[in-house]
C-alpha cells in the first residue's frame, strides 16, 4: 500500500489550495455567515475547474479520481472552512448513485454532476435514529410505477442548495435489512431549514409526505444489496468528512501556533512557555495521527481492501478526538480573544464540531469498530 502522494496528487492539493486561498478567504465565509452572502460565485469557480467531475467515471463525463483525491479535496475545503454543496455532493450523492444505480442512472445523475448541473445530498439520518442501515422509519412503498415515500429525514446538508436528494428508506413489506435509495427532486419535497450550529453550511429537515417516485428514479434494485452498496458508499462519506476534519484542525493549529508566537506576557513570547509547547506537541500528535488515519481509511476504500469499514470508522474517531482537543486549546491558547465573535476561531470550531456528528458520533463509530472487531 503506497503511502505518499503521486506528483499529480501533490498538483491536485496545491491547485486546489490555491484556488481556495484566493476565492474563499475567511472575508468570503464570514460574508456567508453574516450577511447571507450568495455561494454561487465559488461554487462557479468550482464547476469551471471541474471539482464536481472529482470522482465520477469517466465514461459519464467524469475525471475518475478515486477516495484520495476526494480526501485531499475534503481536506483542504476544510482548511478554508468553504461553503456550499460540493462535499454533500462528490461525498456523499456520487458515491451512493455510483454504487447503487444502473449504467443509465449513473449517466443521467453523475453526468449531471459532472456538468455542474447537478448537486446532490445523502438523506439518511432520522429522529433518534443513529448511522445503522436499519429500523428506519422513513419508508418505501412499492406502487405499479416505482415507490411511495413516507417519513422524514433530519440534518440533510445542503438540502436546500441540492437538486436531487438520495433518501434512505426502509423497503416496506419486505425483510428488515431491505432498503431502497431514490433520487428525489429537491423541489418535490418539503425542506425546512434547520438552524445549525455551523453557521457556514445549511442543515435541514426533508419531509416526504406520500411523494411518488418513478422506477428510473429508485436506484439499482431496492432489497438486502442495497444495504451491502450503501454501506460501502458510506465508507467515502466517512471518510471524506474525517479528513475534512483534519483540514479545519491543521488550520487551529496554525492559527493559534502563529498567534502564540506574536502574544507576549512577561516580555516573551507565549509560545516559549513550557507548558505551552506541551500543549502544541499534544496537539500535533493528536493531528497527525487523525491525518494518517483518514488517509489509510482513503487507500483502503481506493484498493477495495477488507479494512476499509473499520478504518473508515477509526479515520472518524481520530478525527473527532482531534477535533475536541484542538477546540479546546485553541480557544484557550488564544485566552479572551479567543471566545470573541469577532475573532475567526469560533468559525473553525463550528466547523469542526459539526464534522465530528456527521455520518455518526465518535461513540457510534468506537462500536460499529468493536462489532467489527468481534468485541
């Protein structure tokens, strides 16, 4: 298993952090925030250099990239804490319609991606209901036609910026592991907005009340390998949000190492108090163990290894723990600054905070881990 990044890998970072650098300053995401600045423009600058395209095969018009070009992508989003619906979409609609849907939906939906036309999200979440692929509420109807959905489906990402939305239902009538997945026109169903605690990325709650789907529009064969493919999607979304993760803590750190460097108590730098340099070495252990992790879960997903549910799940728990000691140290290394609206820190741990609950909490992960383990 080959460790280092590609020469085109090391182009495809350094493109996309550039792009980034110049139209995503955090001016950009705090206009976002504040002012309900519009994303369009980046989203634009995006479709232009083909990022939708990301992971799509290329005989739908894709580049055909794999999970490590995606988690390097994440991660670099995540740096800039960027908004908008590109990670819902390359992480989390593409993957499930590529493993799921027939050769004609992957060209109508991916191809769609790769235009620029498209942009997709997962709906899988419910109320009090956590990541397993079962006892969901929300169902599937079997009609003549195609299906009948009824239920509702919380924290979708970016709903309101999707065209299509990918909901996971139950297969009503049929075993307790059967589900379907349908692309539902975003304008079909009742989205309402939900006020999230990452203020750079929009939540909401989709309600199907009763909504006819057609048979082109629920994907492959609804039943038992549905389950089996939506699984093995998740894995990339897991692990996409993970490195994401990673980025955004690579940016507290930064942050708060150049600000330790600059404050002065006692006439030095804070940054050479002992404790302190403590702290900074417990945080890029924490980081670099959360990065390497994510980018194992990435190569095992890329090469279709057997590990790749456990270490999707373990790239998820390093990410998490990072996160809430990079939160915490960051914001007190920054002392009273820190906890102000005007300083950026609150955006990065925003950010971060909402990572470590998307596609499961890191004590859901910790057990699927220990199932998978035999434990």
């Amino acid at each position: 298993m080959e460790l280092d990044f590609t020469e085109d890998q090391e182009e495809l970072r350094d493109g996309v952090r550039t792009m980034l650098a110049g139209e995503c300053p955090m001016t950009f995401v705090r206009a976002v925030v504040e002012d309900a600045a519009p994303v369009a423009p980046l989203w634009a600058q995006m479709v232009e250099l083909g990022w939708p395209a990301l992971t799509v095969p290329e005989e739908f018009g894709g580049l055909g990239l794999g999970a490590v070009e995606l988690a390097i992508v994440a991660e670099e989003m995540g740096r800039v804490v960027a908004p908008g619906p590109l990670l819902p979409t390359i992480a989390g609609f593409v993957p499930v319609v590529r493993a799921l849907g027939t050769t004609d939906q992957q060209a109508r939906f991916l191809g769609g991606v790769a235009e620029g036309a498209v942009t997709g999200t997962l709906a899988l979440h419910e109320p009090g209901h956590g990541i397993g692929l079962h006892a969901f509420a929300t169902t599937a109807t079997e009609t003549g036609a195609g299906v009948r959905l009824e239920g509702v489906k919380e924290y979708v990402l970016e709903a309101p910026a999707a065209t299509d939305i990918a909901v996971v239902a139950h297969l009503a009538g049929g075993d307790p592991d059967a589900l379907a997945v349908c692309v539902v026109p975003a304008a079909d169903a009742r989205i309402e907005p939900i006020a999230g605690f990452d203020a750079t990325r929009s939540l909401a709650r989709v309600v199907l009340d009763g909504i006819e789907i057609p048979a082109d529009r629920v994907l492959g064969t609804p039943g038992t390998l549905t389950t089996v493919g939506l699984e093995r999607a998740l894995h990339e979304a897991i692990t996409a949000t993970a490195a994401e993760s990673v980025g955004v803590s690579q940016a507290v750190f930064d942050i708060t190492l150049d600000y330790a460097k600059q404050r002065e108590q006692f006439g030095v730098p804070i940054g050479s108090f002992q404790a302190v340099k403590h702290k900074f070495a417990d945080l890029i252990v924490a980081l670099e163990k959360a990065r390497a992790s994510s980018y194992f879960a990435a190569l095992t997903i890329a090469e279709d290894d057997d590990r790749r549910a456990v270490a999707a799940s373990a790239a998820k728990v390093a990410a998490a723990d990072c996160e809430r000691l990079m939160s915490k140290d960051g914001i007190q290394l920054h002392g009273g600054i820190g906890y102000t609206w005007e300083h950026d820190m609150h955006l990065y741990v925003r950010r971060n905070k909402a990572c470590s609950l998307l596609f499961g909490t890191p004590a859901e992960h910790r057990e699927r881990i220990a199932r998978h383990l035999g434990l």
